[in-house]
C-alpha cells in the first residue's frame, strides 16, 4: 500500500514491475491518488488489447484523469459517476473512441451491479458537472456532445 501518493503514471517500461493482471483493488492501495496518467502498452491483460482497465474507474478521488493510446476503445460512457471529483480529463491517440458517453456501452451485469450508473447521455454529462478542462488530441472519431461543449466552452481544447 501506498497511502501518500498523489500521483501516478503507467506506461509499458514501468508495468513490467507490476503483477499482471492488475487486480480490481488497485485503489484501495492508493487512497490518496489524485492525479492518474495511463499509456495503453502493456500496463496489463485489458491494456494489452487497447482498452482502458477497468479498475481505474474505483478511483474515486481522482481530480486528473490522462490516457494515452487506447486504440480499441469506442466508448467510454457509463462510468463517469465513479469519478465525481474529476476536474481535468486529457485523452490522446484513440482512434476508434466515438463516445464519451454512450447508453448502448452499459451492460445489464453493470446495470444490476452499478444500480447508480446513469443510462441517459445527459445524466452521465451531469456526471463530469466539475469537469474544468478537456484536452482531446488525436481522436479523430470523437463526436461530442453539444451540451458538454457548451459545458466546457474556451476549457476545451481538441486537436485532431
């Protein structure tokens, strides 16, 4: 455990150090990360095929949110409640992501188990409510809503 770190960065050279794959109860051993920086290169099994893991969700307390590489991901809906501190998010280079929130990426497993997750595209952009800045760079397919642009406004950077 490490109580005190506050910030965090993953990337193919540093994840040969860790157990693969990494287990669901990764943030219980950070209960003071704020700031988490991921590079989708072998960090673990999910990693490996181009998807966010899905521990990184159970960081509660996460103010900074950066993924880098992601090239299987289409979709990153149905999970924002998970992050209610969030206030910077930055995603490069996924190529295939449409969506930042998407009703048809929730399963029903995630409906039984997450009773609070929001199924409506609104309710999930009030989810990112204390979201203060978006840097999107290198994700061509990305397709924002007009509600979350108009949230942000000049805080929005995109970069195609």
């Amino acid at each position: 455990q490490l109580p005190n770190l506050i910030e965090l960065g993953l990337d193919s050279e540093s994840a040969v150090l860790l157990p693969s794959p990494l287990p669901s109860q990764v943030p219980t051993f950070l209960p003071s990360l704020t700031c988490l920086y991921l590079r989708g290169n072998n960090v673990d099994e999910e990693v490996k095929w181009g998807r966010v893991p899905q521990w990184v969700w159970g960081f509660s307390q996460l103010e900074e949110f950066h993924l880098h590489s992601f090239s299987k991901d289409i979709s990153l809906g149905g999970h924002w409640q998970c992050l209610p501190k969030l206030r910077g998010l930055s995603l490069w280079d996924f190529p295939n992501l449409k969506s930042l929130v998407n009703v048809n990426n929730i399963t029903p497993q995630q409906q039984q188990n997450e009773t609070t997750c929001p199924t409506d595209a609104q309710q999930q952009i009030a989810c990112l409510s204390n979201l203060q800045s978006l840097t999107i760079d290198s994700c061509p397919a990305l397709h924002l809503l007009q509600e979350l642009t108009d949230h942000l406004g000049e805080r929005l950077d995109i970069y195609r």
